[in-house]
C-alpha cells in the first residue's frame, strides 16, 4: 500500500497509541487528534503530526479539519466512560459531554473527511466502538453512545460505500488501558469470569483488527462491527 495520511483520534494513549505505532510501522503520516500530549512517546517523531483538540467542543471541528487537511483513512477512536454517575444521577453536562466525543463527534468526522475521499475515489474509516454498546453498561450514556456508533457505521457504511469508502468498526471488550482506572475492582474481576482466558485485552490486540480494517480489509468487508471480547459475548 502505497504511503497515506492517516487521522488517528485519541491517538496519544491506549488502544489509539498501538494504532498510531502501527501505522507508522506501515510507513503511513500520521495525525493525532488529543486533548494533551503529555504522556504521549510519539511527539517529535517523524511522519507524526500531534493537533490539541478537545472534541466535546463540535464547533471546533471545521476549524480542526481545515488544519488537519484532506486525509486517506479515518480512525473515530476517541472516547470515555464515566460510569461514577448512576441513571438516575447524570448530570446533563457530562451527558451532553460523552455524546458528542463518543458519538456527535466521530459522525461530524465522517461527514467532513469523507468529502475529499469521494472526490479520489477512496477512504478508509473504522470507528472504535464498544461491547458496551451490544450488551449495555452501568454507564448508560456511554453504552447509548457505542450503541449509536455502530449503527452509524452501518448508516454510512451503505451512504459511501459506492464512493470506494469503507467503514467498519470494532466492538471490543475491556482492554487493559487507562479508562480501566474508571471501573471498579470488582466489575473487573467479575468480567474477567466471562473471557475464555480470564483476562482483558491489550491494546495491541485491538489495533491489529482495525489497523486491518484501514489498510488490507477488501473493500466488500463494509458497514461490519468486529467483536473483539473473546467468548464474553458470542453471537
């Protein structure tokens, strides 16, 4: 594959970091959309643009867009959990605030970038969705988001498909990263009796499925979620 601009959000940690090594190993450019780049090894490094982006705030979008430029593959894999608030107890700040980074935003995105990969005849996009968003999560908000990310993949699956744009997205279940600080000791302890080898993932295992979902996938693989949750949830 020939060398392509690829925009990674949440590309600074976790599962969007081993995306971000990935396709630089791949021999692609690479921009990472994040709020801080404190902890991230990336800065400075060849083919790596770094853009602070807080993506809760949707009116910042055209802006960043313009910045970032036209871009061959899109990675939506920014997001969070905050499952301290109960149904009954959810301040609608914090509502409106993971809707528009674990949903509106991404959506904005492909609305967006898709312009210029319609125009060349090709794109690439895979949203990171979640198990949250199939089977339900104590943080409602957060499973509704997922949730609603998956069938916009299905959505826009079908809308770019005859441009030569994929997108597909993966439904994993938790994976060992910083948002597992969030959860308690004894959900994961409890979730882990439902994986086969009774562990949670690692971010590499996660990026693999989409670093190949944005490159080798063929283009008839299109509008699918891949569940990566190991047994936790067959279907």
């Amino acid at each position: 594959m020939s060398k392509k601009r690829v925009l990674i959000t949440g590309g600074n940690k976790g599962i969007g970091l081993a995306v971000s090594r990935a396709m630089l190993e791949l021999g692609h450019e690479i921009i990472i959309v994040a709020r801080e780049f404190e902890t991230c090894p990336l800065i400075g490094v060849k083919d790596v643009t770094a853009i602070e982006c807080d993506l809760s705030k949707l009116d910042t979008l055209p802006a960043l867009a313009k910045e970032v430029g036209d871009i061959d593959i899109l990675i939506n894999n920014a997001g969070y959990m905050q499952p301290k608030y109960t149904y009954d107890n959810y301040p609608v700040e914090r509502r409106d605030n993971i809707m528009n980074v674990d949903l509106y935003a991404p959506v904005e995105l492909m609305n967006i970038f898709s312009e210029h990969m319609k125009k060349q005849k090709y794109g690439r996009i895979v949203n990171t969705a979640s198990i949250a968003g199939q089977i339900g999560h104590p943080d409602v908000w957060y499973g509704i988001a997922k949730a609603g990310l998956i069938n916009a993949t299905k959505i826009y699956g079908k809308l770019l498909g005859s441009h030569g744009i994929t997108v597909n997205c993966v439904a994993p279940s938790p994976v060992e990263t910083d948002m597992q600080k969030d959860n308690s000791e004894e959900r994961k302890k409890e979730f882990k009796k439902t994986v086969a080898t009774g562990r949670f993932a690692e971010p590499e295992e996660i990026a693999k499925a989409i670093v190949w979902l944005a490159t080798d996938c063929p283009e008839y693989i299109n509008g699918i979620c891949i569940d990566i949750n190991n047994c936790s949830y067959p279907r």
